[in-house]
C-alpha cells in the first residue's frame, strides 16, 4: 500500500452540519448534508456556486441526464443550472435513503420498506413493490436490482417484475454494497465479505477497518467511506491499494483526476487521484530515479544539505529555468526543495500552495500548466522525439537508436547495470539479444512512454517484446506485459 501521506488532502467548504453525501460531474461536486442543504462547489477554486435549502436530511445526490437528483424526505431533480425542480417524484413524511437508474427509469428505496419505479422523461411512477424491511442502500447491476436493508441482508430482485429471487445473510445493516466479476462485496465486524453469485457462498473474508457507508469505483478501484476515511481497494487483485485517512466519510465521489470526500465534521476535501489511473510503471521508475540519485550531474546546497538532480528531467519540465531554480533554492530549507523536485519527477504535488508559490516568484510557469501526471509524460513524449539532445546509441547491426541514458537507466535494470559499472565512454553499445530493429524501436517507445504502438506489431514483434521484458530487465512495475495481453484479447474478439 502507498503512504497515507503522498496524496495532499485540500479543503473544499463547509456545511453546518454532517456531510452526508456527494456526487460530482464533469466539472462540479454536490454535496448533500444534515443541515438540510445541498450545495454545488467548483473544486478549481474551491468557492460556493449556489445552494439549495430544503426542509428534510439530503441522504443520496446523483447526475442523470443533465439534472441533479436528490433525495430526503423527498424525490426530486433539479436543473444543474439554475436549481430549478424539474419533477417532484414523491414529498412524504418517510425517509428515502437511496437510488439508482436503469433505461430511463430510475429506482429508490426507503424507511416505507418500499422500492418504487419513476419515469425519468415524465416524472410518473410506474410501479411500486412492498419489501417487509428498510431499505437502506439500493444498487443495479445488469438486470438485477439488489437493496441493502435493516434486517441485515442484501435482497437480489428481478428488475422485470421485481419479483425477489433470493438474499444474502449479514451481520450488520447495510448502507452500501459493490458487485464485480459475478461477485458480491460487503463489509460487517472488521471484514470485507467476497461472496460468489454463483456458487451462492461466501468465498474470502478480509480483515477490514472500514463499515462501509458510501463507496462508487472507477475501473477496477473502488474507493469505499467509513469510519476511518475513504479506503481505494483494487478488486482485481483484492488488495487495499490506499488509504485517505481522515474523519469518518459518510461521502465520497470522484473521478479520474479528483477523489471528493464529505466529513462528518462538516467538511469536503479533494485530492488528486490521477497517478491511480493515468501513469503505469513510468512514474514509479521517475520516482525510483530521483531517490537513488545516480548518475546526476548537477548538485547543489540548501539550508539542511545537498540536492543531486538530473538536468535532462528539470530540463524537460521547466525549460533553461531550470538554472534559476538552482539558484534559488540555494536559500531555501532541503525539505522544501525535496517537495518541489519530487513534484518536477512525478507531477505530483505534497504542497500545492508551495509549488505554486515557487513557480510565482521565479516566474517560470504556471502551477496549473506543470501539475499533473500526464503533464510528465508529456514531457518524456516530447524528448523521445528530440533526437539532438540523446546521448547514447544502440547499435542493431547496421541500424542505429539513439537514446537518453538518464530514460533507460531508469526503465531497464540492464542499462542502469551498464551505466553505473562499466567505464565506457563510447556512449554506444552493440545490442546481442536477437530483437528486430522493429521490435527495439517499439520498446524504445514505449521506454519513454508507456504505450505500446499496436499497429506495428506482428507474431514475432509481440514474441520478441515478451521476452525483451525479461532480458532488458525491465522493472516489476512495468505494463508492458499487460498492453501485450490486452492487444491479443482485442485480436481475439476481432476474431
């Protein structure tokens, strides 16, 4: 699991009360909360857009269609824009905790032990279907609806007619639940509970700190708010991936970029999640590079201690600047220093506040133009197509590749091998691992990149780049196996 302090947590805004929960589209968040409000913030600048006061707990938000649905003693959807209500589906005196939609149809469940079909074009209800418990969490997976209830079980219903078709034993109530790969996910006690739809039985137990009450996923990660914060569990791999420790999160959206997470003691933070889904093993090896410090040519003094660093990497990110940056910190505490470079390697900012105000001194460039993890693979694409400034040469019998020795120390284990042993000043290398010239210039390629060119690929490049995975060394975190797994499936269905 990755240090619960890499990711910088930034607050928000405020309710008076419990967050209660979240929700967020391309460019807004909406937060719902015990203070009978629902409040739309722009997380770019972390100000209050406008807010909605109502007479009931906000206890589920969601973006359909353009409109904003919200939940309470109430069923509504707003307009995003101007708040106004588009349909009251229901105003009554019990509590609806939870919704979801499916073909234009929309479903919730509630404190009438009731689950309850509208009509997302005209707001009607169709039909309605009495359970004989709470329905506290209600969740549409393919053509099952499955609600989590007060009587500590998890019902699975046809969604045709609604007929139940079986459940599921907990321990404990439940407010949220997942399903992945024809697998149930829950929590209860301090465990996270796998259970198999189709063996009908549990089949792991995880210890868990986490009594699920909001969760949502992107991709294979699914990011899960408790009592301890927001937990990101990788359920490919069935692993704690990272914890957001914090209050208890009784909130928590996001997508690729953002996590959003609503407190209950009244606050929303954000933090930047994109290194989860953007960069692969190429900011690990960055990251790995600017910890060993090997085979830097330039070091310099602060106040605390000396600073090596690679010219080609300050170079690529911040231009000829980067002569000013040196300069500059030679005044400055090591432990700032360290925050800024390991954000010039990675794109991933400790300080946001820091950095900003650094760059804002030096007048170098703009924190949101530099930030970011595609930001830096931006920045090695760009010197992958620099060939005046490559200082090292691969040489395939009467072909040539030029490269970065800096890039392929620290993809290849085998080059950095070579760099940091063999006294060489040649700056060129004859390569003897068989590879077509076509294959060294994929993995060159992808070495700055991260991507592997599919269209150039035939049986015998892919043979050759599974195995060059091994020769050159590559490090464990590379993706290049799994881009070559993917391409085959692709192939196959094409098939």
């Amino acid at each position: 699991m990755e240090s619960e302090s890499l990711l910088k947590q930034t607050l928000i805004g405020k309710h008076s009360r419990e967050v209660r929960c979240l929700c967020a589209d391309e460019r807004y968040v909406y937060s719902g909360s015990f203070d009978n409000k629902i409040c739309k913030w722009n997380p770019e600048t972390n100000k209050l857009c406008w807010t909605i006061e109502t007479d009931s707990y906000i206890f589920a938000l969601r973006v359909y269609d353009h409109f904003l649905y919200a939940v309470g003693s109430f069923f509504r959807a707003y307009n995003k824009k101007n708040r106004k209500i588009r349909f009251e589906f229901e105003k009554n005196k019990s509590y609806i905790y939870d919704f979801d939609f499916y073909q234009n149809k929309v479903y919730r469940g509630g404190s009438d032990n009731c689950i309850r079909e509208f009509d997302t074009e005209s707001g009607k209800e169709l039909r309605s279907k009495n359970t004989k418990f709470t329905i506290w969490s209600l969740r549409i997976f393919q053509d099952k609806l499955y609600t989590g209830c007060s009587n500590q079980r998890i019902e699975e219903y046809d969604i045709e007619n609604l007929d139940l078709i079986r459940h599921f034993d907990c321990s404990t109530g439940i407010w949220g639940f997942n399903i992945y790969n024809n697998h149930l996910y829950f929590t209860e006690s301090g465990k996270l509970i796998k259970y198999s739809l189709e063996a009908n039985k549990r089949v792991k137990e995880f210890e868990f700190k986490n009594y699920l009450i909001s969760n949502f996923q992107i991709d294979d990660i699914w990011f899960i708010g408790g009592e301890s914060g927001v937990i990101a569990w990788d359920l490919s791999k069935d692993e704690q991936k990272y914890l957001f420790p914090g209050a208890t999160a009784w909130g928590a959206c996001g997508n690729k970029k953002r996590l959003f997470i609503g407190l209950t003691n009244t606050e929303i933070y954000t933090c930047d999640i994109s290194q989860f889904f953007y960069y692969t093993s190429l900011l690990k090896d960055l990251k790995k590079l600017y910890k060993r410090k090997e085979s830097c040519d330039i070091t310099f003094k602060t106040f605390g201690g000396e600073i090596s660093v690679h010219k080609l990497i300050i170079s690529s990110r911040i231009g000829k600047d980067y002569e000013k940056v040196l300069e500059y910190f030679q005044s400055q505490k090591i432990e700032e220093a360290n925050i800024f470079f390991r954000w010039i390697y990675t794109g991933i900012s400790q300080d946001d506040q820091l950095i900003n105000q650094i760059l804002e001194d030096l007048k170098i460039g703009s924190f949101k133009e530099l930030n970011g993890i595609e930001k830096v693979s931006k920045a090695l694409e760009k010197l992958y197509k620099e060939e005046e400034t490559k200082d090292f040469t691969i040489l395939i019998g009467n072909k040539s590749i030029k490269a970065h020795k800096v890039i392929l120390m620290a993809r290849s284990d085998l080059y950095r091998g070579m760099f940091l042993n063999v006294d060489d000043k040649s700056n060129q290398v004859n390569d003897y691992s068989g590879k077509s010239f076509k294959t060294l210039q994929l993995l060159i390629e992808f070495i700055y990149t991260d991507k592997l060119n599919t269209s150039l690929l035939s049986d015998q490049v892919i043979s050759e780049l599974e195995d060059a995975v091994d020769y050159y060394q590559l490090n464990t975190s590379s993706i290049l196996p799994t881009l070559i797994d993917e391409f085959k499936k692709n192939k196959k269905k094409k098939k």
